[in-house]
C-alpha cells in the first residue's frame, strides 16, 4: 500500500519539479533537433551561411534559446546533486553551489547574447 508523504514547500522542491519539468520539455526539444539537423539538413550541410539565415528566423532563435535554458540547467542541477552526494562538509557544498550557479549564469548569458545577436557571415 502506497504511503503519503508530505514534502515541504522550498528550495529543493521547487528545483526538484523544475528539473522533471524540463527533462519533460527537453525531449522533444532534443530529438526534433537532431533530426532537423542530422537527418533533414544534413550535417554536410550545415556552414555559416546556413546558421545565418536560421537565426534570422525569431522562431528558431526562441527555439534555440528554450533548447539551451532547459538542457543547460538540467545539467547543472544534476551536477549539483551528484556533487552533493560526495560532498559532506556543508560549507564546501555552499561554495560549491554558488559556483555552479554564477557559471550557469555566465555560461547562459554568453550563449543568450550569442543566439540573439545572430551569426554574420562575412566575419567568418
């Protein structure tokens, strides 16, 4: 017989649902990318020029943007939770936990600067 267990509102539950709810979005986000890019195009295919005119598009650059927001936390949530499996030392945890996060911040405002300023050809 199933127990009901009553979890507490907080931090760690709301990044909990946060990460099914993007593991959830993530797969077709995923899979519609590789087989656009791998099966449709082509990778044969695929040069500035190609990028270019893709991120000319709002919708792929929406696209695009969701794609990196949702895989890129999801990673690093897993990340963080693997780390806090090893790391038993609270402070260290912490440290640690501020770093993940000002990279995933860095790292994701680079990336969203990237997509929405778009590609130019003739700086290749």
């Amino acid at each position: 017989m199933a127990q009901h267990v009553e979890i507490k509102p907080g931090l760690e539950a709301t990044a909990w649902r946060w990460m099914r709810y993007s593991g959830i979005l993530l797969i077709p986000l995923a899979w519609f990318h590789v087989y656009l890019q791998d099966v449709f195009v082509g990778v044969h295919a695929i040069d500035i020029d190609y990028v270019a005119a893709r991120l000319d598009i709002f919708g792929w650059v929406l696209y695009d943007f969701f794609l990196l927001l949702f895989t890129f936390a999801h990673g690093m949530y897993g990340l963080r939770q693997v780390s806090n499996e090893f790391i038993h030392n609270e402070k260290t945890r912490r440290i640690l936990g501020i770093l993940m996060l000002i990279f995933w911040l860095v790292i994701s405002i680079i990336g969203t600067i990237a997509l929405f300023m778009g590609a130019r050809p003739e700086l290749a």
